[in-house]
C-alpha cells in the first residue's frame, strides 16, 4: 500500500553530483529554489527546464525515479494549478456557471505547476545523491555558525538523521498494521471524511505507540554506544570542498544571475 | 468448505521498475477442519501467500475462492467470506489500541455489525478461550499486561470474530516455552473444540510437527512439498535442506542414531513417540 | 585468580524497583557472578527471570539498588567511569530495527567511534575491519531497511565491534529471528569469542544456542538458581523442564530412559553421546541386532551437517 514512496531515499553513486560536498549541494538547491520563482518568460521557464533536466542527466539516475518523485505530489501540483487556473481574473476563455477560466489563470496555474514540478525534481535530486548522513552532516555545519545564537545545530542533525532512518520502517509497520485492522473488518477507504478520520484511531494508536517503544530502546542504544551529545564527536567521512563544489554552486549562481537579469528586463 | 486457490500469481509494483513477482501459479484446497502448516524460509513467498487466504491481497491472476465465493469482489458476499478467514500477524500485540481489553476485542465483532449484546457475548466467549477471566480483565488496559497476555488479548481479537478458517504467522516468535506452550493449547483448542481450520505459518519445526496434520513447502513462490508432516520429515529431507528449511531436532535425532547403526524407527514426532521407538527398537522390523 | 582475569564480578547485588501500585519489587535479588576474560556465559530464563535486568547493569545501563558490580576493574557506581565501561562492554539488544541509528549500514557502524572522539581514517579502518569481521562488507552501502534480521544483528555486532571491546553483552539477539539468522548470529559470536579473545554474555531462551557456551547461568525470579557448564546444567532435565526451559532432545531422551530404568548415563548432552550411551546400556543388544540393514542404505545427513541444524557444538 505504501511502498512506492521515494522521496527521501538516496540511490549510491559515483556522478558529479554524488560527489559534491553536501554543504555546497545544500547552497546550490537553495539559491536555484529561489531562482525557480524569479522565472516569468516561457525563455526562463525553458532555461530552469534545461538546467534541471542537465542536472538531472548528470546525476546519472534512472529518470523513473524522477517520476516517482512528482507521483505522491501530484495533488498538490493540480491543486495549486486548478486553484491559480480558477481565481485568477483576466480575459475568459471558457465560463460555465460560476466557473471562469481566463487566459492569465491559465497560465499562471501552468507557471505554477512548472515551478512545483522544477522545485520538487532538483530538491529530490539533493536526497537522491546524497546519503541521509551526509545531508544531515552538511546542514549541521551549515547552522554551526548560528550556534551561538542557540540554534542546536547537532541535536537537529541528529534528530534528521534517526527520522530518515526509520521512515522505511514505520512506513511498513503503517502498512503491517493497517492489513492487522482491515483484517478485522477496519475500513480506512470509504466514509465521510470525519467517519474516516475516527477510523483511523485503530491504526495511529499502535502506531504511536511503536513509535515510543521504538525511540525508548533507541535511545537506551544509542547511549550504550557511547553517544552523549555532539560533544568531542568525530566523523568518518568528514567533509571536504573540492572542484566539483566550486563548479557546481558556480553553476547555480551563473544561471541564477542570467535569470535575475532576465525578470530585470521582463524578458 | 473449504479455501480454494486456483494458479494464483502475485506480482509486487506492477508496471513499475520494482516488478517482482513472489507467487508463481499456486494451486491449493484447504480442507474444512485442517490443521495445515506452511513453512519455508524468509522470502519465499508466505506471508504473501497467507495474505491472499483473507483478501489482503488479491492474486494478479487466478482466483481464491472461500466457501465457493470469489473473494476478490467486492459483493457483500465477498466481504463476508473474507471475514470468515481470521487472521494473526507476527506481534499481533501491536495492533491493540482501545482503552481496555473488552473493547479491544470487540473492535472485529462490532465492524461486522453485530448488536450491542452480541458484541458482549462474542467478547466473553473469546476471552474465555484464551483464558483471560472476564470479571478480571475485562476492564483493564491491554497495554499493562504481560507480552504473553497481549498477544492472548489479541488472538481473542481474532477469534471473537468467529471465523471459519483462521490463519496465524509465527504465533509463538518471541515467547519463552512457558507462553509458547500456553498458545499453542489454545491454538490446538481452537481446532479441537470450535472446529476452527488452522492454518500455522512457522519456522518452528517441532511445533508444526507436533500440530500439523498436513505440511506445504513453500520455496521461491512455488509449492515445492505437499504432504504428512512425518511422511516430508522422514523421506524428503534433502528437498527440505535445498529449500533452507530445517527437519524438526527429535528426527534429526532419530536419524544419527539409525545411521550409527541403532534400529530405531524414525516415525517420530515428539520426545515421548522417541523414547517408545528405541523401546520398541529392533522389534519393529521383525 | 588473578582479579585482571576478571571481566565482570557481580556482588550481592539487586536491582528493586517500584510498580504501579508502589510496590517494590525485586527484579534481582541478591545475585553474585564472576565472569572471567574470554569466557563464553550464557544466561538463560523465562521472561521477567530478570536476566535482561542483569544484563544492562553490565553496561551500566541500570544501577544496582543493592550490592555492588565491577566492570573492567571500575566500579559502576563511579559515575567517572561510566563511559569506559561502555567503551569496553559493548551491548547488542533484541530488537535490530531499534538499535540502528543510521540510515546507512557503513555509517552505522561507525557511529559508536566516531562518539569516542576517534581520528577519521581510524574510524575507517576500524569500519572496515569490524564489517569484515562479521561478514557484511558487501553490505556496507546499504540501507539497514532492506537487510534481514540476521544480517541486522550482525550490523548491529560490528556496530559495538568498531569500538573494540573486551566484552559483548547480547540480550536475546536471536529472538527475533528466523533459524538461519539465528545461526548467522551464534556463529559470529563464537568466532569473536575464539579469534578475537572476546568475553561473551549471551542471553538467551533457545537452549540449542546455551549448550554451545562454556558455562550456563539459570535465573527465575531475578535469582540466580544454576550456574555451571552445560553438561552439569542440561542432565537436570526434570529441573529446567519444572523453570519452562527447553532441553537438548538428547538429554531429554536419555532422562526418559533412564527413569525407566535403563542407564544411559546421566550427562548427556547431543546425538553423539547419545548414541554411545545406547550402545553401551541394556538396551544395546535389542537395537544392534542384525536388522539394522536397512537402517545404512538411508541417506542421512552427516555429523556436521547434525551439528549444523541443531546449533551444537561437540563436546
């Protein structure tokens, strides 16, 4: 029921991407997010398209995995679209009752989707090519320098790290005991949506209370093996900013100046 | 009555990269009033073999029939045959989640749409079989018992659905002797006193030899060995190693001493059929 | 003996603990143990004997409430010690999904180390070795998710393993799995304990893993009842059958016949000694007669591959 969930899992590799440090693929990912949204030309739309698709060759991964990426997503893409599509005023192209779709909603419900679909395709491919540790270890470092503000840098990564960890595996303990309550008559598919929500009681309780369990003999673990905070920790893999950091973030920022100067002149 | 699988095939994710098929063309009857035990080990196809027997899952070809019904439709009349197959998870004390034992078990009985008194009655009935006292439990929190317990008040969950045929996976996993010998006399009542066809998914070569009256082998999402559990102990062993499987330790036992040249019988189920053997030993071939 | 030949020394100790109600109870009661360097103990019991509850004062996961316990020559009440103690003791639970703390197995292993504060390429050397040691090198890239149990706990071994211990604690590792992960696990260990010299306490309720051990420890109740090999523990058959403890099929065996009467010898423990009792009891003329033909045409296993279902080591 639940296993074609992807987002989140890293796919081992050896391509430019997967050895970018993780702190210099965390930057790029930002700064080209953000870029994303300055696009408002089909001109920039086809650059934005062109640089993800790029990098997504340079990832080297199974474009299928870029598919099951917008898959669990799709809902919110047509639901920001039909709702961009739907309120946005202009010259009407179709009306039907209440229903008015203009030439600007189109397009603005299409831009919208675009940027989502662009948005969640890079994002993926920063977890895709980077291990969960790594990617935690880069946004610790990342929020170090903010420490002394009172961001708890480690206790955040920390915490990221066991949360991706056992996604897979709650994921199956969702899916074991939502087949132990359908097998005594539990109906988690049909009713109205308060009916289903009070159905799914049967199925969170457990889960919450695995989730404890879980977490407790975690946590005695953990301290079995030494972990008391991030304190004196060393790392195996420590990161390290090479080339392919510089190239890659250079990248980004090129392509994010060449579209800042395209919104600049509305190209 | 009787489950009926016919050529069920099973493939995971299809139309996508993950495609895997776990069961190939699968055909098995399970009688009224069987005890049947299924083993083979972690990955051949199993639990998704016990899933197809309630509807949990529905072959990508071929048909499992409960009581002549097709069970994949979605009639009443499927929904109903699908309920009359009950079914234990692994840590089936994971799935408890009301306030008290009662309610728990209650939860099956209620989405079948029982009335208030039959509820009650199904309850106390299916405590009473996996011996936990009405008076005594019923109100207490499932959550504050003993593992052995919640797995009882669980089973009890099943149970009070009244179902024909039930289905358990590894029941005992986890449990010292003490609580797996408590199970298994409630298991083995079941079958006995209410009739109930059992189906015992284990990796527990003694218990399935001990209760089984009918044995399926299951290897790479085949049926490799179909039989009498004594008749698959004793004449298909290499099969059964090929397959990863493990001969129960009383026939392993019998074995060694007939090849050291002792002449015992190696129709034996149990320590006590052992102990007769070598007493009757020498006599049997006269 | 000398006391740096002492790797655990328990004494007079309990552990009391308050229940719902505020009663105390006593999960340990009075327990004193000494277990060497090198040795190879298993504790076994039913549940809520209070072996796990012992367990975890050897990594000073628990406090005694009486008595006292040392651990590598430190005293687990000095607060100052705690972290070599858990540096040298090194712990594997029951359930291998809750003990893993990283989403990469390689990772993984290297988390204990890298909280010792150890050098980068020390910790990859060390990473190295201990998947080595257990066997799952090829595994190293994976996500622990799609391992199997076995496997699990092997990961979960060269977790503790990377930190080089003297001693592992084990608190049931194998419940959770299937036989051949249960092997997988048993075997490992026992390599540990006779290549690398590692003290082992294995907790345990499958007596076909206890037999394998230098020495048994029985608890009921949170007291400790038997301690000795396990041929002294085993031919106690009507003892441990009374505690809800399983015995080798052989000892049983032997016990049944002997209570009739028929001498097989009292401290049998496998098929091996088995046999050669039979052979030598009043029993051996019936069985060794000349009808046992038919008896040398069947194909059967051999002793190792016996060894190997049963989980047993000769003795």
């Amino acid at each position: 029921m639940l296993n074609n969930i992807t987002i989140g899992q890293y796919f081992p590799g050896n391509s430019f991407l997967h050895r970018m440090d993780p702190r210099a693929k965390i930057i790029a990912t930002t700064i080209f997010v953000v870029a994303i949204f300055l696009a408002n030309s089909p001109l920039a739309y086809g650059l934005v398209g062109a640089f993800t698709i790029f990098a997504m060759l340079l990832s080297r991964l199974p474009l299928r995995l870029m598919w099951s990426a917008i898959k669990p997503l799709w809902i919110i893409i047509v639901f920001t679209m039909g709702i961009h599509i739907f309120t946005t005023p202009g010259n009407s192209l179709f009306q039907w009752g209440v229903i008015n779709i203009t030439d600007q909603g189109l397009a603005m419900g299409l831009q919208m989707a675009a940027r989502l679909i662009f948005l969640i395709l890079f994002s993926s491919l920063l977890t895709y090519t980077t291990s969960p540790i790594r990617l935690t270890d880069g946004i610790e470092h990342l929020l170090n320098p903010f420490r002394c503000i009172g961001v708890p840098a480690h206790e955040l990564a920390m915490m990221m790290t066991i949360a991706l960890r056992f996604i897979p595996t709650l994921l199956d303990e969702t899916d074991r005991i939502m087949k132990a309550q359908s097998a005594r008559g539990a109906d988690f598919v049909t009713g109205s949506i308060i009916q289903r929500a009070k159905n799914m009681v049967p199925l969170l309780v457990p889960l919450f209370i695995s989730a404890f369990r879980r977490a407790d003999e975690l946590a005695i673990a953990m301290e079995a093996r030494c972990y008391r905070g991030g304190v004196n920790r060393t790392r195996m893999k420590e990161l390290q900013v090479t080339y392919v950091d510089y190239i890659g973030v250079g990248a980004v920022i090129l392509i994010t100046i060449v579209l800042i100067v395209l919104w600049w002149l509305d190209l | 009555m009787a489950i009926v699988l016919d050529n069920i095939t099973y493939t995971y994710g299809v139309g996508t990269p993950f495609e895997k098929t776990a069961l190939h063309g699968v055909s098995l009857t399970i009688e009224n009033g069987e005890f049947l035990g299924i083993i083979g080990h972690t990955g051949s196809g199993k639990s998704t073999f016990v899933q197809h027997l309630n509807g949990l899952l529905h072959p990508t070809t071929g048909t499992v029939t409960v009581n002549g019904v097709d069970i994949s439709a979605s009639t009443e009349e499927a929904k109903k045959m699908r309920h009359k197959v009950g079914m234990v998870f692994q840590y089936p004390e994971h799935q408890l989640f009301e306030e008290t034992i009662a309610e728990d078990i209650a939860f099956g009985p209620k989405n079948l749409g029982l009335s208030a008194d039959e509820v009650d009655e199904r309850v106390r009935e299916a405590m009473k079989f996996v011996g936990l006292d009405y008076d005594t439990y019923a109100e207490r929190s499932p959550f504050h018992l003993s593992g052995g317990q919640m797995r009882r008040v669980a089973i009890a969950g099943v149970v009070a659905m009244n179902p024909d045929f039930l289905v358990l996976d590894e029941p005992s996993a986890g449990l010292d002797p003490f609580g797996r010998e408590e199970i298994f006399e409630e298991i083995i009542r079941l079958h006995k006193e209410k009739g109930i066809t059992v189906i015992l998914v284990s990796h527990n070569m003694e218990d399935i030899s001990r209760m089984a009256s009918r044995l399926v082998v299951l290897d790479k999402g085949r049926i490799v060995l179909d039989g009498e559990p004594m008749d698959i102990f004793n004449n298909h062993r290499d099969e059964l190693q090929a397959v990863g499987v493990d001969v129960p330790p009383v026939s392993v036992t019998m074995e060694y001493l007939r090849e050291q040249g002792l002449d015992v019988s190696n129709r034996v189920l149990s320590v006590d059929d052992a102990v007769q053997a070598i007493l009757e030993g020498g006599s049997h071939v006269k | 003996m000398n006391e740096k030949d002492i790797m655990i020394d328990v004494n007079h100790m309990s552990h009391i603990y308050s229940d719902e109600n505020g009663n105390d109870v006593h999960a340990l009661n009075d327990v004193s143990l000494s277990i060497k360097r090198g040795e190879f103990v298993c504790i076994i019991g039913t549940n809520g004997s209070g072996k796990s509850t012992l367990a975890k004062h050897f990594n000073v996961l628990l406090q005694p409430s009486e008595g006292y316990i040392n651990v590598c020559g430190y005293d687990t009440r000095d607060e100052e010690h705690i972290w070599d103690i858990r540096q040298h003791v090194g712990m594997v639970f029951q359930n291998p999904d809750n003990q893993i703390v990283a989403a990469v197995v390689e990772e993984d292993v290297a988390f204990g180390p890298e909280n010792l504060g150890i050098p980068s390429a020390e910790i990859r050397k060390r990473v190295d070795a201990a998947l080595e040691a257990v066997n799952m090198t090829e595994y190293r890239e994976h996500g622990p998710h799609l391992l199997s149990g076995g496997q699990k706990q092997r990961i979960a071994i060269a977790g503790v393993l990377a930190m080089k211990p003297d001693c592992i604690v084990l608190d049931e590792p194998t419940a959770m799995l299937d036989p051949k992960g249960r092997r997988e696990v048993l075997e490992t260990v026992h390599k540990l304990n006779k290549e690398e010299g590692i003290t082992i306490v294995y907790i345990t309720h499958f007596m076909e893993e206890a037999v394998t051990a230098d020495r048994v420890v029985v608890m009921k109740n949170g007291v400790k009842l038997h301690d000795g090999t396990p041929r002294e523990i085993f031919s106690h058959v009507d003892t441990l059958k009374g505690l809800g403890l399983d015995v080798p099929v052989a000892s049983e065996i032997a016990f049944k016949l002997n209570e009739k009467g028929y001498e097989i010898g009292k401290s049998i423990i496998n098929n091996e000694e088995l046999a050669v009792g039979l052979k030598h009891s009043k029993l051996a003329d019936q069985l060794l007669d000349n009808h046992n033909v038919g008896a040398k045409t069947i194909s059967s296993p051999t002793n190792e591959d016996v060894n190997a279902v049963r989980g047993e080591g000769t003795h």
